[in-house]
C-alpha cells in the first residue's frame, strides 16, 4: 500500500510540475483575448518554433541563456506577425475569420519546420545536471524543477508588468473599453500588437523549458495546444492564479491517469476537462459571466 501510496503521489507531483508548463502556454491565450478578444490556436506551433531557435542558437555555441533569449525574441516577432498578418484585418472587418487564419498559420510553421529542422526528435541541452533531488521518497528532477520555475517566474514578470507599469497599464485600459483607451490617448492597435509579441515570448520561452524534458520536434506542438487550451477554458481567460492551479491539476491527472489505466489514457483528462468545463462552466471556474446590453 504505501508503495501504490508513493507511486501515485510521484506520478502527481511530477505530472503538477509540468503542468505548470501548460498553464504558461494558457496564459499566451489569456494576454491575446484580454487585449484583442482573439486567441491564437497555432500558439502550440510558436512553443515549438521557440523551442528550435533555442535549440540552434545552441547549436552555433551560444550559452543556454542567451539561446533562450533568442528564442524569446523570435517567438516576439511571430507573434506580432501572426496578429499584423492573420488577426488584425478579421478583427477589423469584425467576423471570426481569425480563427481559421491562426490555425492555417500554425500549419505553415509545422510545415516549416519539417523542412527546416527535420522530423526527427532532438534533445534539449541544458546547463543543470540529469540528477534528482529526493523529498520525502518523491524523487523530481532539475528538468521539472526547471519547467515550474520558469513558467512561475515568467507569469509572475509579465503580471507586474502589467499591473505597475504605464504601457501594461494602457494594455489593460484597452481591454476594458478600446474606444475609451483612444479617447484618452492610447492606440488601441499597438497595445494588441504588444499583447501578441508577449505571448509570443511566453510561448517561446515555454518551449525551451518544456524541450529539455519532452525533446524538440515538429509534433510537440499538437497535444499541447489541446492541454493548453484546455487550462484555458477551464480555468477561465481572467486568472492566471486559476490557469496554474487547473495546469497542475491537469498535469497531475494525466500521469496518474497513464499509471491506473494505461498510457494510451494519459491525453483523456484534457478532453474529459474541454467537454465538462464548456457545458457546465463556458466562462471558466474563475471567470465571470458577461452581461450584455441589447
């Protein structure tokens, strides 16, 4: 008994850890909605993206640290890319166009990067050693150390920012009420753009701290983008402190789901969570009902 005990209380905490991770890619989906009322559904493909320029700014000798920025600038410019390219004009001409557009996006950079980088799986270097550390029995790894650090440190970034800085000020006046942000001097247009460049990070920088643990490769991004919008839906596209509490429940479930009934269960719980969180709770477990004015 205390042997399944332990099983499961390792499966859980090592399956919390990454679902940070998801929680991280969520929030990309959380910062594009909150400033622009779009998502972007290829925002798997820009974890991928992000985690292959890490991976060959590696590759030319660069120290991790600065592959990793690398990464996070490019993973800026696609962002902005993708909302200057596939959102802005649908948004404008007021349809839903962009959700088509973003997943045919998303399709150009797989296909992209099948050309580019090949179809092979390729690991992830990093800098901290492939040893665990024990607690109470638990064994984690730096890996998934790394993953939770990094996807909590770099929520925790762009929350003060967005809450103690002028232009993340702007941002969330534009959110409120864009017509109310340009009659007080903001241009709403910028303040979305910016808004898709920082997701644009967060799903690049996602993508170097989850390839040290899953490899690098073009269909990374595919069960991803189902998990991380998952989180979303669940948890709500207005708390970040709920986007990292549903992750880790996810992530948790998952690895606990694979050691009870198999791995090939270890993708229901994200399913089981998108149908169950739409019919009972469409706005989210912290999210709030919108009340609309006709």
């Amino acid at each position: 008994m205390n042997l399944d005990f332990l099983a499961l209380a390792q499966m859980a905490v090592s399956g919390g850890l990454m679902g940070m991770a998801y929680a991280l890619v969520a929030y990309g989906f959380q910062l594009t909605h909150a400033a622009g009322k779009a998502v972007n559904f290829g925002q798997g493909e820009l974890v991928m993206l992000g985690a292959f320029t890490g991976l060959s700014l590696s590759g030319c000798g660069l120290p991790y640290w600065a592959a990793v920025t690398g990464a996070m600038i490019a993973g800026a410019l696609l962002g902005w890319f993708v909302e200057r390219t596939a959102v802005r004009l649908a948004l404008q001409q007021h349809n839903e166009g962009w959700v088509l557009l973003t997943i045919i996006v998303g399709l150009f950079w797989f296909s992209a990067a099948e050309n580019i980088w090949g179809r092979e799986d390729k690991p992830f270097p990093v800098p901290w050693p492939e040893s665990a550390l024990d607690f109470f029995g638990i064994s984690v790894t730096w890996q998934e150390l790394a993953v939770a650090a990094g996807a909590l440190g770099m929520m925790t970034l762009i929350e003060l920012a967005r809450r103690y800085t002028m232009i993340g000020i702007a941002v969330q006046a534009v959110s409120a009420d864009q017509d109310a942000a340009e009659l007080c001097g903001i241009r709403s247009r910028t303040a979305i753009s910016l808004s898709w460049a920082v997701s644009g990070i967060a799903a690049a920088f996602a993508g170097t701290i989850i390839g040290p643990v899953t490899t690098v490769g073009p269909t990374m991004a595919a069960a991803l983008t189902l998990k991380a919008f998952s989180v979303a839906v669940v948890a709500g596209l207005g708390s970040s402190f709920g986007l990292l509490l549903v992750g880790v429940a996810l992530g948790a479930s998952e690895n606990i789901s694979g050691f009870l009934l198999g791995s090939g269960w270890r993708e229901a719980p994200a399913l089981i969570l998108l149908i169950v969180g739409l019919a009972l709770r469409p706005q989210g477990l912290f999210g709030k009902k919108i009340i609309r004015k006709v």
